[in-house]
C-alpha cells in the first residue's frame, strides 16, 4: 500500500518535471540557435549603422532606438493610467453599481481583443481621426491601449491581495481613504504592479502587428523622433529575414539577441524595484 | 479533589472590584442603536453607558453583534457600504452620526486595536509614527513614537531595532505594538476587538495587565470571548445574547444585561447571563 501510494507520489512529480522541461528545453534549444547564428553579428555595426542593402554595413540602430523609446513611452502612459484605473475599480467603485459592473467587463473582454484589432482602432482614430500621422508616439499610444488591460489586471491583482487589515488598521487611526490607498495599500502592491508593467511591456515592445498597421516602416536610415516615422525591433528582423541574402538570417538572430538582451535588462530592473520596495517593509 | 479550589469567576471580579462605583463620567451613551446590514439586522435597541476610565467588557456568544456594536463607537461600520446604524451614540453629549461629523475626525480621537495584530508592513518606528504623520503631527516625532512604545511596555524590547520591520515581531508584541500605534495619535477611548484571542497565555496576561494601567488615561472598551478576561480586567461588563425570530429564522443581537462585572459574575439579575456565565449555554 505505502509502495504504491509513493510511486503514484514519484510519477506525478515526473510528470510535474516533465512539463517544466518542454517549456525550459524549448527555450534552451531556441537561445543556443539563435546566439549560435547571431554573436558573430552582433557588433558595432548592428547597434550604430542603420539598415543597408550589404549585410556588411547594415544594422538596426534606428530600430533598436524606436523600440527603446516606444518602451518608454509606453510605459510612462500605461503605468499610471492602468494604477489609476484599478485603485478606482478596487478601493473606490462602488460594486453595486452597474456602470461600474460594466466598466470591469469591458476591461476583462478588452485583455482579449487580438492585436491587430488595436491596430485598426489606432490607424482610425490615432494616424488619421486626431491626425497624429504614422509616428512613433502613435505606435506608442497604441501599444498602451494594447496592454492597458493587462496593467490594469495585475494592479488590481496586487491591490486586492493587501490584507483588508491593513486598510482597517489605517481608517482606525483617523488616516483618510486616500491616505490610506497612498500610503498603506500602494507601496504594499508595487512588487505586484511592477512585476505586472514589465509583462505589460515585454508584450508591448514584442508586438509587430498594430505596429505595421499603423504604419511603422521597414526601412528607416536614420533615427527615429518621438513626431516622426520609425520602425521597431521585431519589424526589423522580420525585414531582415524577408532579404534573400544568408547574411541577413545572420543578422536577424543578432537583432533578436539585441532584443532579448533590452527586454532581460528590463525585467532586471522591475526586480531590482520589487526587491528594493520589499526590504523596505 | 484538588487541593486548590479554581477561583470562580465572581471572585475574580470581586478582586479588582471597587467597594464603592464612584459617580463617573459618561463617554459614550448609546440609545436604542441598530446596526442592518442590507435587510439583515446585526443588533438592535442597545442602550448603555460607557464610563471614564473604565474598561467596559462586551461579552457574549458567537453571531450577538458584539463586535459590530463595537464598531459603531468608531464608524468603522461606514465602511461597509450595506451596513445602516440608526439610534444615537452620544460622545460627551454629542451625536457621533450627525450630519456634520467627519468619521476620520471621530477615529482619531477613538482609536482601535483589533483580533488579529495588523501591524503595517513597514518597520516598527514607521508602523507608529503613521498615525501622527497623517494627522500631520509632525514635531517630536521620535518623541513621540518612544513615549507610545513606553506606555504600550513595548519600549524595550525593540528600541534597539525600530528600524526592522514589525513583521519579525512576536504576535504579542505585535499586538502590543498595535496598541502602541493607536496611544500615538493620542486618543480619547481605546476600543478592542478580541484584542487577546490570537495569543498565547503569557502574551495575553501582558494584553490584560497593560488594560489595567492604561484605563488611568484612556477609556477603554473590549470586546471579548474569554469570560476569565472580562472578569480580570472590565469594571463594567454588557452580555449580550442571540435573540431568535419566533419562526426560527432572522438572528439578531440583544443586549441582554449590563452591570458592574463583579455583579453580572455573582449575581446575575438575568437567568440567561447566568446561564452564560455559569456555562451551562455558550
């Protein structure tokens, strides 16, 4: 009885290791192909020189710049407007209304419209309805709206896993609502909402879709502006790809590392602040 | 068998019992109050008085509104947007639900310590100086923080290490230190919401024996499930019951008796507080 009730515990745990290692192994596969291919390339070259018709002489940088400053943007828009919306919906809305109910669902469906759909709404409403035209703080603002929902999902997450004592705790030594949200319930969350901005981001910064929609091109020479047309990481490797020199595929995996390498940089920080704001407890 | 007789309950009380009440003061007057919550009825036509510094025991079994009721004396009820107070409570003479009267203002002056130590996640000098940081009680605030931990008999065991955080306290300590958090913002009345029921024996001797000095300052107000407790540290104790509808449906909260605790331990007017407090129900 006890043989076979510890063998049923060792099978599960196998198979518990075996599903870590399809998804493990894939990525180990995918990093070796890739840096195999790409660190010859990856260079001076690739992060100064724009793109060229020899692959001697081509790099990303006006890529690898737009995709730098579309991060940044779509951070300094997403982090705060997603917060914002979710202590409404937490510590404010009123649950019983229904405006409020429908406010929640929207947001639940809106995490679920596919990318290319944000793509249509921004060369609508974003390139043409307000006129913006086809720039990077388009891409930007598009990207937020794409993501927004995510953001907005975690910060409530993060919110709503603050003990109601703590909040008690607050109110019963005179603190008002907003004292208590700003100084209680917020700081308790950051490690929450910073963890779920940075997947927010990683997604954002690795979407091509409503990015070609709108209009971001493939071959751009020189650096991007915030008011001026620009092109992103993945536009440019999947450019890179569709050239018919090998060097080119060559090329590509080097990108694909420089993008790795911004994204991994990223969540290091986000971290680094989860970390931090913990030790401060 | 034994050869120490346990001490009764009464006895208890009688021990820490003054010979004569003195004509005290009266903090909070409460008539005929009700809480609801949405069309649920917690308690209902609550009157008593709750005197100067004295420690004022609700007690009572499970589900009779005790620590609902406790929560009207510092509108934490407010926050649960379905629950509806009416009746009066009366704070010196004034009514605490009045029209004009900011809840936040009434929770300064009423301070709280609840079942389970909530201390923030934050270190321990922060964990107290919250409260006079956002009343904007800025000066003296180390000052501040020391005297509290004092009066709390905390000071102590963590003046070496206020800046750690007041999770790693013990439990007791934490409660202890909950306490400490609510004297710094220098409040009139001290309600406790089963302020001892997650500690240990020693712990809660500590809890108890800190009642005792602190009831020269503060008015004090407890809620509690321990009959020993209410019995070592209130003056005054209210037994309150489960009032059930004729057609075995609605419960609701009744205050059953209210009296000095030396009487409501030995000489019950009630048959169901003596019931209670004899154990023969509860």
């Amino acid at each position: 009885m006890r043989m076979s009730r510890a063998l049923k515990g060792g099978l599960f745990k196998g198979v518990l290791f075996l599903s870590l290692l399809v998804g493990f192994l894939t990525l180990v596969v995918l990093l070796v192909d890739v840096f195999n291919d790409g660190l010859p390339f990856l260079d001076r070259t690739l992060l100064t020189s724009p793109p060229s018709g020899d692959p001697d002489i081509a790099g990303a940088r006006p890529a690898i710049l737009a995709t730098i400053y579309i991060g940044a943007l779509l951070l300094a828009f997403v982090v705060p407007i997603g917060v914002a919306t979710a202590i409404y919906l937490e510590e404010y809305a009123n649950k019983t209304r229904w405006y409020n109910r429908l406010l929640e669902i929207n947001i639940q469906n809106l995490a679920a419209v596919p990318s290319i759909v944000y793509g249509i709404l921004g060369l609508a409403f974003l390139v043409r309805g307000i006129g913006l035209g086809r720039v990077l703080l388009a891409g930007a603002m598009i990207l937020t709206l794409l993501v927004l929902p995510t953001v907005i999902i975690a910060a409530r997450e993060a919110i709503r896993a603050v003990p109601d004592s703590i909040r008690q705790g607050g109110y019963a030594l005179g603190a008002t609502q907003w004292q208590v949200v700003s100084r209680q319930v917020l700081p308790a969350a950051i490690p929450g909402i910073a963890t779920g901005s940075i997947l927010a981001l990683s997604r954002g910064i690795g979407e091509t879709a409503p990015l070609i929609l709108i209009g971001a091109v493939t071959y751009i020479s020189f650096d991007p502006t915030i008011l001026g047309p620009f092109t992103a990481l993945p536009i440019q490797i999947y450019s890179f790809l569709r050239l018919p020199q090998a060097e080119f595929k060559l090329l590509a995996a080097a990108s694909i590392i420089v993008l790795l390498a911004i994204l991994l940089t990223l969540n290091a920080f986000a971290i680094f602040i989860r970390n931090r704001y913990r030790r401060s407890w | 068998m034994s050869s120490i007789e346990p001490m009764t309950l009464g006895q208890i009380a009688q021990e820490h019992d003054e010979v004569e009440t003195p004509k005290r003061e009266v903090v909070f007057a409460v008539e005929d109050l009700a809480v609801a919550y949405a069309s649920n009825v917690a308690i209902r036509e609550v009157s008593l008085e709750v005197y100067k510094n004295a420690v004022t025991a609700f007690i009572g079994p499970s589900g009779c509104g005790k620590s609902t009721f406790i929560r009207c004396f510092n509108r934490m009820n407010d926050l649960v947007p379905s629950a509806k107070v009416t009746g009066n409570v009366l704070y010196h003479g004034k009514d605490l639900y009045a029209d004009e009267v900011d809840p936040v203002e009434v929770r300064r002056r009423i301070g709280m310590v609840f079942q389970k130590p909530n201390p923030f996640p934050k270190s321990i000098y922060d964990n107290i100086a919250f409260g006079p940081r956002v009343l904007g009680l800025k000066d003296n605030l180390s000052d501040r923080v020391e005297s509290a931990l004092q009066r709390a008999a905390l000071w102590d065991e963590v003046k070496d290490r206020l800046k750690e955080s007041a999770l790693g306290l013990s439990g007791g300590q934490q409660q202890r230190l909950c306490i400490a958090r609510c004297l710094a913002v220098e409040p009139d009345v001290i309600l406790m919401d089963e302020p001892a029921s997650a500690l240990d024996p020693i712990s809660t001797t500590r809890i108890e024996d800190l009642m005792h000095e602190l009831k020269r300052e503060y008015t004090i107000v407890i809620v509690t499930h321990n009959m020993q407790q209410a019995a070592r540290v209130a003056d005054m104790t209210a037994f309150f019951s489960v009032d059930v509808a004729p057609d075995g449906g609605k419960r609701t909260g009744i205050l059953v008796e209210y009296d000095r605790t030396s009487k409501i331990f030995t000489t019950p007017a009630d048959k169901r507080t003596e019931d209670y407090v004899t154990g023969r129900f509860g």
